[in-house]
DNA sequence: CGTGTTTGACCGGCGC
DNA sequence: GCGCCGGTCAAACACG
C-alpha cells in the first residue's frame, strides 16, 4: 500500500506543494487517498495559469472536503460513543434489573392472571425497561402452583439434589431450569418468599437460578459420587418433597455433523447404545463452567439418520455467549412451558399425570407449522418431562401421524393447536413463511439470538402468568393452559428465534460445539471464561422473528418419540 | 503435557 | 430378588 501510493504523493508534492502540508497526518490516513486522487485529477496537463488556478480552487474545496470529512468523523465518533454508552448503560440496567427482580412466586395467582388475560406483547422497550417483563422466572412459576405429584416422583426429589447449591449461592447461577415444577406447595411458599438469589447473564439464568434455589439447586440428577458427597450437607435442598425429575427439552433438526452449534463448550463423558435405536447415544456436559449440571444427549433418529435429536437437561450455573442463551433460553421456555402444563395439567384437570412430555412441531421448511402436544406418559425409566421442538418436516400430515405411537401406553394427548392460529399474530404469517420456507441455514444466527432476549422476556412474563394454575376452578384444563402459552407469540417466536438460530449455526462449527479446546484444567475450573461469557450473556433486543403457528393436524399419537422411547 | 474421547464397568431405578 | 436398561464414572487412549 504504501509502495503504491508513493509515487501519488511524489505528484502531490510536485504539483501541489502546499497540500501535504495543510493537511494533518491523522487525517491523511483517513482521508489522503480522497486527496490524493483529487490532485492526481487536477495535475493532468493543460495551460499553466489556468492550470494553476484551477488547482488552487480544487484544492480549497478539496480541503473543505477534508474539514467536512473531518467533522463528519467526529460527529461519528461522538455517535459512537454516545451508543456504546448507551449499550454499556442498558447492560448495567439490564442485569440491575434481573438481579433485583422478585420471583413471579411472589404475586398472588389473581395477579398473574389478571396479566394473563390481557397479555400484550411488549414492546421491546418494553420489555428493556419494565422489571417485570425482563423477569426470567416466569418458569418457576409453574411451581408455585405445582401440587400434585407423584410418590415416585417425590422420592426422587428427595433423594438428588446433591450438587446443589454451591454456584447458585455464587449469585452466578443462570437459571431458567423448568426442572423443578414439581415442588410441593410448601416448597413453593418458600419458593414465593425467598428471594431469588442474584442472577446475571441471560434471559433463562434468572428463572433457573431461581428454581435451582427454590427446588434444592439440583438441576440434574447427581452423579453418583457427587450425590454421595453432597447428600448429607445439602439436606435442605434435598428436602422439597414433590419434585418431578427434571424436565428435558429435546431438539430435533436434520443436521449432518456429529452435533448442533448451541454456542456451549461440552465434553462428551459417555455414550451409549439405547434400546430401540442402532444410533449410539452420546453424553454430554457442559464444561462452560465448573459443576455445571447441564448435560446434553445427542443421538440420531433411527427411523432418519439425518435427523439429530439433542436433548438438554439441567440449567446452566454461569452466564452463557449468545449463542448459548439463545439455545439455552429456547430450552427454558419449551421446558418452562412443559411445566406449565405438567404441573397444571394434573391438578386443574384432575387427570393424575406422572409426567408430561410435549413436543413442540416446527416445520422450518414448509408452511409454517408450529404446534405444541402435551403428552401425559406413564412413569417408565423415561419420567423425565420431555418437550421436543422439531425442526424437521415431520410436520407434514402424511408423515406427521405415525401408524402407532411409541410409548409404551397410548399416551392421553393434549392438543391445543387448534386455537393457535395465526389470527393471534396475523401480521407474522407472510413474513414467517417466507422465512421458514427456506432450509434451516438462511437464519442469522446471531440476530435470532438478540431477538430472542426480548422475546423470551415477553414470553416469560407472559408464562409466568399461564403457568400459575388458576386457585380453585378445576375447569382449566392442561389444554387451556397450554393454549395459552403456546398461542403466545412472544413464546412462538422466541422459540422459533432460538431454533432457528440453533439449527443455523449448527452447521458453522461442529466441532467447537460438540467439544472444543477450552478450559485448563482438565474438567475443572473453567471460571476464566466466565467474564467472557457474561459479557456474551446479555442479548441486544430485537424485533421478534416472525412466526405462524398453526394448528396440528392430527392428535393421536406422537411421531415424535424417537427421542422419549430413547430416554 | 494437557485436553477431549472412547469404552467397559458400575450403579440405581424400574418392571416382572 | 433378578434382570433390563439408562445413565455415569473413570482408566485408557488419541490428539495437538
């Protein structure tokens, strides 16, 4: 650059001696090639005195250029700056704002409907500014109202919640974890005055963070040792007695590399082969940060090998990238809206459920589809509350009813789709089937994730609200609820966003996904990378993706069991 | 040498 | 109580 330049400026010199001069050095580099060009013009042969003349004109207003240049720079700058001030200052009240932000226990029932029944999706200033509407806890909501729950279920709360607490008292914990929404009601009274310990980073650590504290910090069943250690001293949080395992939100996207992008550090510690399906099961856990009890498990489908069936468990204990949040808030409120209906769904309806699975259909490609099947399972190994969001075709009828479900007993299936139609947000239809038209790669990846922020934000006030169970009328059933949350848009898209996110950056790094050379320590404190993340963790806000949801086309059976019957 | 993966063994839950 | 199964552990291994 400077050898080619060179001879420029020797003309610049020759013709015009007073330009380099006048001219500061700072602003040659921004602007000397503009001058430069322009005495390069003006330095053509013609008659000397005119010549001369004109170049001195072409100069002053070459200079003026410069100053106007000049000016525009600062002004730039100071715009720039004022921004960055201005992000830095949302950021701070950004986390200000879930961190002193009371767990949605905290309001009476009555106040979550009434806020239920006339949800209105905020704007995203909105949903910046107002406390409320940046609250993540919304999922644990669902506990508050969680009663009914199964003897089973209860010991198995009561027996793990080793792992506890440690990083949740850290004040570090992200937590939108939908595991707990089993909790006694006296465990959600404590739940309801406690305050949530002080989360930072992304939209789903608050509400895990504060499930991980109101349901004993256990998101994940220990591991063994762990349990072991930890049993004795946390017995208090072993305590709550109803808790449901740990609901889990399953993936499943067409996706040739070995596992999806979710923006995640994971370490594979196992793998194994599931009954039911030739594919090897993978095992994953979350080395982000130390004791994270978030673990992933990959497998593909048997029936497709094409499609990757990723299921999430747990909640993450420190802050996310974007990228991560984006994944892990999609996972929180598939899973916050799983709990709503589990814990609703036997209580209100009377129906004893001993787990729920639902699955969230998601045709990316076709006409937009989006419907969410709750599906009250009987209590096998796999009791664990699935929701799976399908990002595959599967949605289409004729593949969408399979022959005959896979669960082991014909599950009792709540379809609420059909209220979900796309008058509840007409003006998304256009644009969401344009969008989804297309494979899972066109969407961006990272504005998916920013949007996703406040979407999710909307989405859990709005959660919150659904998920409470209604005090006395039994007449809402899981239905409703479901209904309810699902039709939101704000859920909608922010689960499209983060999906679509997902399966967009799923093919840019396999490899830094699935397990990357981060830490280092082996498997130990990878708190270094925390500030980082947290930095990542806070998402900008943007206008919500748009999304049609429509209603399914069938009820009966699940075509989506690959991943349950695996579990 | 540090890190992540592989893989057989182990454990606990569950059904019979 | 036994066996099956899912999930996890941890030593051995591979890789850069």
């Amino acid at each position: 650059m400077e050898k080619r330049t060179s001879p420029v400026k020797e003309e610049e010199r020759h013709v015009v001696p007073a330009a380099a001069g006048d001219i500061e050095g700072g602003e040659i580099g921004k602007f000397g090639h503009k001058l430069r060009v322009a005495n390069r013009d003006f330095a053509k042969p013609t008659s000397p005195a005119d010549d001369q003349i004109q170049q001195e004109d072409e100069l002053k207003s070459t200079r003026a250029e410069v100053g106007e240049a000049r000016e525009e720079n600062e002004r730039l700058k100071k715009v720039l700056t004022r921004i960055v001030k201005d992000y830095q200052a949302l950021q701070m009240h950004f986390f200000d704002i879930v961190q002193q932000q009371p767990p949605p226990a905290n309001k009476t029932p009555s106040e979550l409907r009434a806020v239920d029944d006339n949800v209105t999706i905020p704007d995203v200033d909105d949903v910046e500014l107002e406390p409320e509407l940046v609250s993540l806890r919304l999922g644990t909501s669902a506990m508050s109202g969680g009663g009914g729950v199964h003897e089973k279920e209860e010991k198995r709360a009561g027996k793990g919640d080793p792992r506890v607490g440690d990083d949740d008292h850290e004040g570090l914990t992200l937590g939108l974890d939908v595991s707990k929404f089993g909790s006694s009601a006296s465990h959600a009274a404590a739940a309801a005055t406690e305050p949530p310990p002080p989360s930072f980073s992304s939209d789903n650590s608050s509400e895990e963070a504060k499930e991980q504290e109101a349901a004993g910090d256990q998101p994940w069943p220990p591991g063994k040792a762990a349990a072991k250690n930890l049993r004795s001293e946390d017995q208090e949080e072993v305590t709550p007695p109803a808790q449901v395992k740990r609901a889990r939100v399953s993936v499943r996207a067409r996706c040739d590399t070995p596992t999806m992008n979710d923006g995640c550090q994971w370490r594979k510690y196992g793998q194994k082969v599931s009954k039911g399906n030739p594919c090897p099961r993978a095992y994953y856990r979350c080395t982000v940060a130390p004791l994270c009890p978030v673990r992933k498990q990959v497998q593909r489908c048997a029936e497709d090998m094409s499609i990757l069936i990723t299921t999430y468990e747990g909640t993450h204990n420190h802050p996310l990238p974007i990228a991560a949040t984006a994944m892990a808030s999609t996972t929180s409120a598939a899973a916050c809206m799983l709990t709503s209906g589990s814990t609703s769904a036997p209580r209100l309806s009377g129906i004893s459920a001993p787990s729920s699975s639902t699955t969230a259909y998601i045709n990316p490609h076709g006409p937009s589809h989006f419907y969410l099947q709750n599906q009250l399972i009987t209590p096998s190994s796999n009791s664990h509350p699935t929701i799976t969001l399908d990002l595959t075709n599967k949605y289409n009828s004729s593949n969408f009813a399979p022959s005959a479900p896979r669960y082991p007993t014909a599950p009792t299936t709540f379809n609420f789709s059909s209220s979900i139609e796309s008058n509840s947000m007409p003006s998304w239809t256009s644009a969401c089937s344009s969008a989804s038209s297309q494979p899972p790669q066109p969407y961006n990846n990272k504005s998916t994730a920013h949007m996703y922020s406040s979407l999710n934000q909307a989405y859990w006030q709005r959660a919150a609200t659904s998920a409470l169970p209604p005090p006395a009328p039994n007449n809402m059933s899981t239905d409703t609820i479901a209904r309810a949350i699902t039709s939101d848009p704000s859920f909608q898209s922010a689960l499209a966003a983060a999906i679509t996110s997902y399966v967009g950056a799923r093919s840019n790094d396999a490899n830094a996904n699935g397990a990357s050379n981060y830490g280092s320590s082996r498997y130990l404190d990878r708190s270094a990378s925390l500030g980082s993340a947290r930095q990542g963790g806070l998402m900008l806000l943007q206008p919500p993706m748009p999304v049609v949801v429509s209603g399914p086309k069938s009820a009966s059976g699940s075509p989506e069991d690959d991943m349950e019957q695996a579990d």
